[in-house]
C-alpha cells in the first residue's frame, strides 16, 4: 500500500471498494482533504490545529482549502501530491480508497445516471479560508477550458456561520464589471498587468459586503475576487483559472497565473484572455439580483412542517449542482430521502446518520481522520437516510452538495423561481 499526502495504506483493491460499500449501508465516510496554496493565506478557520496550517514547507504555503467528495486532484505545481484534493474513501479496518478509482468500480451503484453522462462524479465543494481577498480572476467556460483539456468551472458560494468568527482583511466580494464599462477598459488593464505593479482592474468592479448565512452564483466567464470570510463553494470538477489582477494584497501576482490555463499558442494574446469573459453577464446592470442567493426552505420541510428539523436551499441558480442545510435539532431526528447522491459535511454539532457516527470538528491534527464528512450514494439515498441529533443543547448542522440535475430542485423550481435565472 502506498500514502497519500498524510495518509498511510492507500488501497484500490476491488475487496477494500466493496467491503466499504456494504460496511456503510453505501454511505461512505471521507477523510479529510486538505489543499495548500502558495498565493494565500490561512484565515485558520478551517479547525485545524494551530500548529499545522503549514505542514509542508514554505514552498507549498499554507493550508486554506479543504475539498469534499472530489474525484479530481488538485492542480499546485511540481511538488503537489499525487493525491492531493482526492477525497479518499475509508475502509472498514482504516485503508483509504481514492474516490475516482472507487466510483470507476462502483459506477452507477454510487452516482446513479450521472456515471452514464460523465464517467465520474462531476462536482465536488470546498471550504476556502483566506485572511485575504482573492486576486480578481476568471474560471473559464467549457468552450475555452476544453482547449486544454479541461471542464469549465461554475461555481457558487455560502458563508456559514458556524466558520466565520472573523471577517478576515477585506469581507467584501468584487463581481463582474460596472455595466458602462468597455472591452477596451478591460484590455488596458490586462495590459497593466504585463507591466508589473498594480493594474487596477477592480477599479472597473463593484464591491459587495458578504453576509454570513447568505450565498451568490458565480457562472463560468464572470470575474470576481473572493471576500476573505471561510466559504464553502460547490462548484464543478474542475481547476481552471486566470488571474488578471496583477497586484493583491500589497504582493505581485506571478505573470504565469495569467496564462495558467490558456492554450500555448494564445499564450501573450491579451484579446484571448478578453474572449474567455462571459461580457453579458459581467456587465449585467441586475447582478445583485440575479446572482445573490439567499436561503429557501425546500418544500418537502415546509410541507412536513417538522418542530426539530429545517432543510434549506442555499446553492440552486446552477444546473451544474446545487446544495443544501439541514439542521436538526437537540435530540431530534428526521429521515429524508434524496432522488440522487450527495456529500455532505457536518458544521456544527454531534449525532448518527443511519447509525454512524456524525460530528463537527472543533479541532484536528493534519493527518487525524474524522467523522464529519460522507458520501451518501445514491441507492442509500433513496432509501432514505435518519440523522439523529444525540446532543441535548446543540444543533447538528450539515451541507448537503448534489451533482448535477438534482430532481428536487427540479420539483421546487416554483419556489426558487423568483432566485433562478
């Protein structure tokens, strides 16, 4: 057996797959997925230990991005793990299985259709916690992403509270373009940036302070620099970027995270890099209301009506995935059947689900395993899964993520109507 990142036993043995599969009822839990990024750092939100937000050298940064239910791996240059951004499965007697190569066994039993359309689970989410904003930059479309091999990246934010005690430098959200603005505006910072220094692309943007508790839709094409408050962000699999503000956070931005995710050949064509926006929705002068997105209930818990438990939509403007917040309360329990599979991660609070143990962490060490995120496939979710709160005094709060094509939220579209565009 080899390691992954902090790992040891890594397994992708048909029997290790299988054994997971029936020991969990086909819910499965997750170890902790752990991201560096050299360009950030760490709001320490994240509920690791103090001692361990910079586990691996000065040269891989520190720890701000935690990734659930990912079948992908991240992209961090030479000296990133082979497994690093994999969730990894874990085993019965304590081996860790990569999710890929567990769903290419378990195919449709895990994913249902969605392994038909996509050969592998198409989305995963995230917490990211920066003490600093993001530079202003652009996830690509499909059209642009495939020209490297790659899926675009839509992508959708939610600010829990439960991991927002600070507000970190800048809580603020810079989104899209002022709708006055021309493409040759644009073209002129980009410029700026091959100069060095600050080229003052935010100056064509428009601020938003960020709400714990709230969320906003953020489609492929639209430019954007993330407040500095811990976000957890579905999104689909995928890395994709390009920065195009070339000084944040009184540091340059490296020249090469520009073209990161351009073609060779477009490499130096600043007109490329202006193409990839999406203008329409960047310059759109409605953004606040076709984007934010605060929480809905979901019909089938208005409908229940249930005194110890609330579900709630908080990511449902996108096609590509959609998530949810369930929280139950002290002592309570609730059974709810999905029509599809799901992650999903505990923020706060203790109980079961199915019988397994569920518990938010309050602090752990790079490397300890916990009980706090699942993969729920989609058989056990149809089947239907309890969640018990076993505390007496505490909620037990948990964020659901879904693929794409959720058929609940197809069914609430009336009551996310007035939210989705």
């Amino acid at each position: 057996m080899s390691k992954a990142g902090p790992y040891e036993g890594v397994t992708s043995s048909e029997t290790s797959i299988e054994r997971a599969m029936e020991a969990g009822g086909g819910i499965l839990r997750l170890a902790p997925a752990w991201v560096p990024r050299s360009f950030c750092t760490p709001g320490r939100r994240l509920r690791l230990h103090p001692d361990d937000y910079f586990p691996l050298g000065k040269e891989r940064g520190g720890i701000d991005e935690r990734w659930f239910s990912s079948a992908i791996r991240a992209e961090n240059g030479p000296l990133t793990d082979p497994f690093e951004g994999l969730s990894l499965v874990v085993g019965p007697e304590g081996e860790v299985i990569p999710f890929d190569e567990f769903l290419a066994h378990t195919k449709g039993d895990a994913i249902g259709e969605l392994w038909d359309e996509y050969n592998t689970w198409p989305m995963y989410s995230k917490f990211f916690d920066n003490q600093f904003p993001l530079p202003f930059h652009v996830h690509q479309k499909d059209e642009h992403a495939s020209l490297v091999g790659k899926r675009g990246k839509p992508e959708a934010y939610y600010f829990p509270p439960q991991l927002n005690n600070h507000g970190g430098e800048f809580p603020f959200t810079f989104f899209g373009l002022h709708p006055e603005t021309t493409k040759g505006d644009v073209l002129e910072k980009l410029r700026g940036f091959l100069l060095g220094g600050d080229n003052r692309i935010t100056d064509l943007s428009k601020a938003y302070r960020i709400t714990p508790g709230t969320g906003w839709d953020v489609p492929p094409g639209v430019l954007h620099a993330p407040a500095s408050l811990c976000t957890y962000e579905p999104q689909s699999a995928s890395d994709v970027f390009a920065m195009t503000e070339s000084w944040s956070n009184n540091r340059e931005v490296p020249t090469e995270l520009l073209w990161k995710d351009i073609p060779q050949e477009k490499i130096g064509d600043l007109d490329f890099v202006l193409e990839i926006l999406d203008w329409e929705l960047n310059v759109d002068p409605n953004f606040w209301s076709n984007r934010y997105s605060p929480p809905i209930e979901t019909h089938a818990s208005a409908q229940a009506g249930r005194p110890d438990s609330i579900e709630k939509w908080i990511t449902y403007r996108s096609s590509a995935f959609s998530a949810k917040e369930l929280t139950v309360r002290p002592g309570g329990s609730v059974t709810i059947s999905e029509g599809d599979a799901y992650g999903f991660i505990a923020v706060d609070g203790h109980g079961e689900v199915n019988g397994q143990p569920v518990a938010a962490i309050s602090s752990i060490r790079y490397g300890q395993l916990s009980h706090d995120e699942y993969f729920v496939t989609a058989s056990a979710a149809k089947a239907g899964v309890q969640i018990r709160n076993t505390s007496a005094s505490a909620d037990l709060v948990i964020l659901k993520h879904f693929g794409p094509g959720n058929s609940e939220l197809e069914a609430d579209a009336g009551d996310v109507a007035a939210y989705r565009v």
